[in-house]
C-alpha cells in the first residue's frame, strides 16, 4: 500500500522539490498551493486548491483526502503567508 503525503506550498520551491522526491519514492502525494496550475504534472501527484487566507479550504483539502485514504502519513507545510509593510504598521 502506498504512503500518503499531504504537502502545502507546492507549487514552487521546496515544496513542489519535495512532492517531486516523494513521488519519485513511490508516494501518493496530494499537493496543496493556490496557484495549482503551477504544481507539477507528475504520476503520483494530486493538486488540491487551499487558500491560508480561507480555512474552508484547507478543511476541503484534508477531508479530501481522508475520504479516499484513512490517514496521512506524512505532513509537510511548506505555505507561507507574507504580510509586509514598515514597523510601525505592521
């Protein structure tokens, strides 16, 4: 049985060379990013949308998953939120 890998972030960067390896290794991985036009058409990869911004789709993303596999084996949150400006107004 395949493991299940659920990574956020993966439409660049480390994430999506994660997904990558991990796919390369044989796991079933579900790749979650807000520009998922940009994850990787790769076998073993699943896009799912989630925004950090809306937790109703990370909530999608994960019941997603579960509802076809019973767990995840590994968890690999890559996403990051930026939210910039001066000190003083931020």
């Amino acid at each position: 049985m395949k493991k299940i890998a659920f990574i956020t972030g993966a439409s660049s960067g480390i994430g999506r060379d994660t997904a990558l390896l991990l796919a390369g290794h044989g796991y079933h991985v579900f790749v979650a990013a807000r520009h998922v036009e940009k994850i990787p058409d790769f076998p073993g990869i699943t896009p799912l949308f989630i925004d950090l911004t809306d937790d109703r789709t990370i909530v999608r993303a994960v019941e997603s998953v579960l509802s076809k596999h019973d767990s995840i084996d590994v968890l690999v949150n890559d996403a990051g939120y930026g939210f910039y400006g001066t000190l003083e107004d931020v």
